[in-house]
C-alpha cells in the first residue's frame, strides 16, 4: 500500500474491495478494518439516527472521506486521503500477508461496479474528489471469508423511486425468490477447502434460481468443506433470530431495498488432518425446538449455552440474548441503506417494506434450521 501525506491527512492509494460480492456501487478497501462506498444522503442520515439495538445488525460507521480517480496509461489509480485515526491502528504487515492469499475463482464484482460507476454515472469526470462513507470491514478479521448477500422482502423499490424504477423492480421480485420467499441471492462466495478456491455466483444466477434453488444453494454456503458447517449454520440462525426480534419491535425506520449478508469464515487450519465428524450437532438440537410460526422459545434457559439468556419481548415470546460461540465465525448485518427513510419522514405507512422483509427473514430461518436438522 502507497502512502503519501497531505496536510494532517494521508492520501492513501486504495484498492477495489476484492470480497464485493454483489450490489451496483463500488466498494473500496482503505485499510484491513475499513472500507467505503459511494455517498448517499439517505444512507448518511440512517448512520446518524442509527438506534442503539441496532449497532450489533449493522457495519461500524467511521466518517466521511474524498476518493480521487487518476488516470495512468488509461489504468485509474484510486486515492483517499484518511484522517489519521483510520489509519493509526492498521497492522499493514498482516494485511500485505492476508493479500497473498486470496485465492482463484472470486468474480471481481468491485471491479465491474467501479466501471460502471464511471461509464454510466460519471464519476470522477470533473477529476474531482468524490465523497464517500467509510464503515468497518465486515469480513476484515476472516481469513478466507464466505460471503453471502441477500436481498430482503417482496418490496424493493424505494418511496423515491421513479414510475419506470418501480415497475422494474415489481417484475423483478415477482419473477424471483423474493415474492415467494421473501429474499433473493445477490451474490455469493464461498471457500472450497478442499481446492483452495473460491466458488461464486452473482446477482443474475440469483434471480434465475426457483425456490429449492434458493435451498440448494444456501446449503452450499455453509458446505465449504467436506460436509455441512453445521457450528456455523447454527450460530447464523442463533444471529437471525435476534435481528428477527429487533426488527419487528422497531419504529424508527423503513428499510426499503436493503440487503442481508451473511458471513463466515472458511479457513480450516491443517485441513488436510482436518475430521469434519468432531463437528457437534447438539448446538443445533438446543435451538431447534421452536415454533417457527412466531419464532417462539422456551423460556427456560438451563439448556442453552453459556452467558444465554431469555428475554420477553413485546410480541410475548421469548428470545436468545448473549449466545454467541465464540468458537464460530458466522455473522449477519443488514447493509445499503440509500433508501431507507424515517418514519417520521413519511406520513402514511408504507404496507409490505418491513412485513416483507421479516416474512423473509423467518423463511430464512426455517430454511438454515431444515438444513441443520439434515
């Protein structure tokens, strides 16, 4: 990594995010813990009215930051300049070492996305500095991260979309998962450890899949070795289940057109000694006993892993808090937010944004707790 300095900033050569997996903005790597993306007035506001209850859901909002585009033997060479409290703590050794060995077969979406970027919507073309969010890198901390982004509810278009954008989207979700089932594949990778490659499929492989597809390939998310991660599978719902409780007790936003990813990390250590049966199904047994009609659960917690805790909610049902295993990797966080708008910003309620999106989510759920019980 190039660094030079510029008033009390550093202006830092930056890199396409090479674990983009879908979305149509471009996503940049400034350092291992921080990335950005292109300016949203709405997805600003969001970070900036972003409840408590919902930092544990969501990236780490870290500023604001001017990227410029330069242009060397009709290569562009991307720069920020990074306050210097971003920068402070990066361990650059240990992030040239993680560089050398992403593997073959990611599909460079950032890549395409910084082109189009350019090519259709004329960024950079005053050879200005453009503004952009930084936010925590999600996947920084994992070795050989799976990534999976999903797109949630049966509504996608925003409050502010155009007649044209919005019968788009409309067919667009009828034609999909996202009408049946209430999320749609954008994109995804995951880490073959048996070939130390990636295997990754893009937005238009999932708008072609039918519903069983959709099923096949969430299986295959959590199946990079092998046989099934069912720890992983299993920490993910244990996460889902808490964004389920969150969501459906919050009023303070509608989230139209956001996203879901899922994550976890695919490095197995010596996996050539690797015995995939020491893998324990009894987390999942522990979570499996529910309802999925509400997502009900005992309210006794004797049998739950330790630091769990119940806790009523509103709906009068129980839910997990403080569970996580700390042995996994897996996580989710809702991402893009340039749509998403104050309530109070709207004055009648929007039917079918956030009951679409937690209709989505319990199919999720059922769908990653049918995998688990095999």
């Amino acid at each position: 990594m190039m660094t030079f300095y510029k008033n009390d900033g550093q202006l830092v050569e930056i890199k396409p995010f090479v674990h983009q997996v879908g979305g149509h903005t471009c996503l940049f790597e400034i350092t291992q813990e921080t990335v950005c993306k292109p300016y949203q007035e709405r997805e600003f506001q969001f970070y900036q009215n972003l409840p408590e209850n919902m930092k544990d859901f969501t990236p780490h909002y870290k500023g604001l930051v001017g990227v410029k585009c330069c242009h060397d033997n009709d290569s562009p060479t991307f720069y920020a300049e990074v306050p210097g409290y971003i920068l402070r703590n990066t361990e650059q050794q240990r992030y040239m070492q993680r560089s050398d060995e992403v593997k073959s077969g990611l599909n460079n979406w950032s890549v395409s996305c910084i082109d189009r970027q350019i090519q259709r919507n004329g960024f950079w073309s005053d050879n200005g500095d453009q503004k952009f969010i930084m936010l925590g890198n999600l996947v920084g901390s994992l070795r050989m991260p799976c990534i999976l982004d999903l797109k949630m509810g049966t509504r996608q278009h925003g409050d502010d979309s155009s007649e044209e954008k919005k019968k788009l989207l409309k067919d667009r979700c009828a034609q999909s998962t996202s009408a049946t089932l209430g999320l749609r594949i954008c994109g995804m990778q995951v880490y073959q450890a048996e070939t130390n490659t990636y295997l990754s499929y893009n937005k238009y492989h999932g708008r072609a899949l039918d519903d069983n597809g959709l099923r096949q390939d969430l299986r295959q998310f959590f199946h990079n070795t092998g046989s099934l991660n069912i720890r992983e599978v299993s920490r993910m719902i244990q996460k889902l289940r808490r964004l389920h409780h969150v969501l459906s007790t919050q009023d303070t936003f509608y989230f139209f057109s956001s996203s879901l990813l899922l994550f976890y990390d695919g490095y197995i250590e010596d996996y050539q000694n690797y015995d995939q049966s020491k893998q324990t199904t009894a987390y999942s047994e522990q979570i499996s006993d529910k309802s999925e009609e509400d997502l009900s659960v005992s309210s006794s917690s004797r049998d739950l892993p330790e630091g769990c805790k119940m806790e009523k909610a509103d709906d009068g049902n129980f839910y997990p808090f403080g569970c996580d295993d700390v042995s996994g990797t897996a996580d989710a966080r809702m991402i893009d937010f340039a749509h998403t708008v104050l309530r109070t910003d709207v004055q009648e309620h929007q039917a079918g944004v956030e009951e679409g999106i937690l209709f989505g989510l319990v199919n999720l759920i059922d769908i990653l707790q049918s995998i688990a019980d095999g």
